[in-house]
C-alpha cells in the first residue's frame, strides 16, 4: 500500500484511528481520572501491562492523539506531549540526568533554554557551551563524564545552523545522547530522526500549531537509540517496558508525571487542528522570508540581516542540504544612527510580539526584550547586535510585508 504524504496524513490520521461515534478528529476529553470496572485492569494499566488511561497528568486521549501525530511527522518511535517547550526539554534533563553528568551544548541557543542550563549547573550538571556550527568544537568538548550533545537547528535570533549531520554521527560512535529542538524548522521542513538524533524536541506553540492560540511542546523518541548501554535508565523501567521503549517511558514517568508539565487536552485539541495546515503555512512563511531578507539585505539603512536563504549566509549551503526551505525567522540590525524600538513603532502590519510561529509577522528587539538577562557580554558570544531586531515572517500578503517596511524605513529618513 502506497504511503500517504505528510499533509494527508496529518489530515486523517486521526480519523483513522476511529474515533468516538465517528468523529472526524478525537474529541476533547476533559475528565483527569479513568474508572475501570475490575480492580485488576486498573493495576495493569499502572503497571504497563495493558493499555489504557488511569489519571490525566500522565496521559489523556485526545493528547495521546497528537502524539501520535507528532510521531508520524517526525517518523520516530514515540513522542510525549507537555504543556509547553521549555517542559519538553526539560523532561529530558530531569529523567536522564543525574549529578556530575556533562553537557555540551551550542552557544547560541534560547535564552531561556540556556537559562535552564544554567540552573542545572547549579545542581551539579556541568555544562560545556561550544560554537556547534563545526563538529570539531562539539568533539574538543567531550569528556568521559559528557551524557549528551544539546543543539538547534536554526538558532534563535541569529539563525546560525548546527553541523547537525556530523555531529549526529559522532554522537552516534561516542555512544551519546543527542537532542535536537526542531522547533524552528518544524517537522515539514526537517526530521532530526535524519541525522542520528535520539530525541526531536519541538514547541508546539510555534510552527506547529501555528496561530498563537495554544502553547505546548513535545519530545519524540526517533528510534534506533541502544538504551540498554544507557546509565541512566532505572531498574523500574527496564522492567516494565520493551527496551527500545526505555528512554521514552522514562521521560513520561520521569519528566511528565513526577514533574507535572501536562499539556492540558483543550490545547492539545487547538494544537492538532492548526497542525492540518503545517505545510501550506510553512510553505507561505518561507516564501515571504526569503524575500523580505532580499529587500532588507538592499536596504542602505540595514547593514546586517541574517537568514540562510542569502547566500552570505556563513550555512546558506548546509541549510539547502538539510533543510526543505530555509525556515521563516530572519533577523537583521539597522544602521547604528537608527533606533530599533522607534523603527519598530513605526510598523503597521508587522506586531511588536514576543512569540514565533504566528501567522501573523511578529517582530521584536532583541537585547531590551528576550535576551536582556544575558547582558552585553553573553550576546555578543551569540553574536547579537545590540541594535538586532527578529522577525517571526507569517503568511501575510508579501507585497504588504514590503510596503510595511518601506514605509517604516521612510519615516526615519532612511
């Protein structure tokens, strides 16, 4: 039989799977807790020997729905949904984890995802921050203490490109954990299953669900991970589970349950229902980044802009082999005589908005806003301007986008 392609998929999975009293999407289950009529199914159910559904925090139908959609998107093992990103991610650190373990980890990634490294630091993880666009520094790096290889696939705000293939292939030789966070590729334009990735972490509040209505975030088992060379897996879960499943149960025991980030099944539901559209969106934001990184890039007022679709671009390559599109974040500074917060004011179209993945072009300054704890040191190494400002690049009409920022540009002379 002919496998169906992503948006088909995406469209009827769930129908698929045949829904209550032939629903075409599973619907909203509210209820926290599940009743069993014998005393024993509920015990198996706990301990893993029969599917189904005993208390919500864990696991709920209509999330355990976009799981599996997530999963069939990335083509991975299995996939855990939590109430947002930055709870997916830190799933992973919370069950796999243990003191003394060491991280290397790319220097250019979220602020708040590096704010929580920070925070495992001081409970005894070390971690080890390295330029990750070449292989080589992720490999200086190592030590006989190191668990786990953290990285982006497009940075945030400056969209630098890991060297994601090589260092999947070292980490796959070193025997290491390797997670990716797809969130700003989304799984239509890259499967981190495709560079040896253990786990693919995405925000379901940006490109996935797409309109800003919703936060979540997820963590997908790509497969083919030897969980048994594993040191941190417990007794308790090998015992309970088919070993390719290790790491994963772990996660949801570990991370969600005793951690508690449960994505709630009324986002789950918005979540799913702006996925259907993934591809076409992505397809669209794309296409208007591309060419708003042309127009800035010819601007006499902007001396920097920042999207792998230009050929200066320092991964403009890597990101045509990698990637279906080159992504829908860009990022760009004005001359230094300009000041980012009045040009942003002078936008129309464009929303001074914090958030990604909007259908809407959502734009920001960065160093007085998101990565403003940092200070002026840490951004630099992240190589952000003071004056950098990032775009979120939706699905508007291009031609509006443009005259959106001419007339913005105007309006400071430039």
């Amino acid at each position: 039989m002919r496998k169906n392609g992503f948006t088909t998929t995406n469209l009827h999975l769930e129908r698929w799977a045949l829904p209550e009293h032939g629903a075409l999407r599973k619907p909203i289950h509210t209820s926290i807790a599940f009743g069993y009529e014998r005393a024993e199914d509920l015990a198996a159910v706990f301990q893993g020997r029969q599917k189904g559904f005993a208390y919500s925090r864990q696991a709920n139908p209509t999330v355990q729905a976009v799981e599996q959609k997530i999963t069939a998107m990335e083509g991975g093992a299995g996939s855990v949904c939590f109430a947002t990103g930055m709870a997916a991610l830190g799933a992973i650190f919370f069950a796999l984890l243990k003191r003394d373990d060491h991280i290397v980890a790319s220097r250019y990634l979220f602020g708040n995802t590096a704010s929580m490294l920070s925070t495992l630091e001081q409970l005894g993880v070390e971690v080890t921050f390295v330029d990750a666009t070449d292989v080589a520094n992720v490999e200086t790096a190592l030590r006989g203490r190191t668990r786990l290889v953290l990285v982006e696939t497009i940075a945030n705000p400056v969209t630098q490109i890991a060297d994601l293939q090589r260092i999947g292939e070292l980490c796959k030789a070193r025997k290491l954990l390797y997670v990716v966070d797809n969130t700003m590729t989304s799984p239509w334009l890259f499967q981190p299953k495709s560079v040896h990735a253990t786990f693919s972490v995405n925000s379901l509040s940006k490109y996935f669900g797409g309109h800003g209505a919703a936060l979540g975030g997820s963590v997908t088992d790509c497969g083919g991970t030897d969980w048994t060379d594993d040191p941190g897996i417990l007794d308790a879960y090998k015992e309970t589970a088919p070993v390719e499943q290790w790491g994963l149960v772990q996660v949801r025991k570990k991370g969600l349950r005793d951690f508690g980030g449960t994505l709630s099944p009324e986002a789950a539901h918005s979540l799913s229902l702006g996925s259907e559209t993934m591809a076409l969106r992505m397809e669209r934001a794309c296409d208007n980044a591309a060419k708003l990184a042309r127009f800035l890039e010819s601007h006499k007022a902007v001396v920097e802009v920042n999207h792998p679709s230009l050929l200066n671009h320092p991964q403009s390559g890597l990101a045509a082999k990698l990637f279906r599109r080159p992504g829908a974040l860009l990022s760009f500074s004005l001359d230094d005589r300009y000041d980012p917060l009045a040009f942003m004011s002078c936008l129309k179209v464009v929303v001074n908005s914090t958030n990604l993945g909007d259908t809407r072009t959502l734009g920001i300054a960065v160093a007085p806003t998101i990565f403003f704890e940092l200070g002026a040191e840490r951004r630099a190494q992240m190589g952000i301007r003071e004056g950098l400002i990032r775009l979120s690049v939706g699905i508007e009409d291009v031609e509006d986008l443009l005259n959106d920022f001419q007339q913005a540009l105007d309006q400071l002379g430039g």
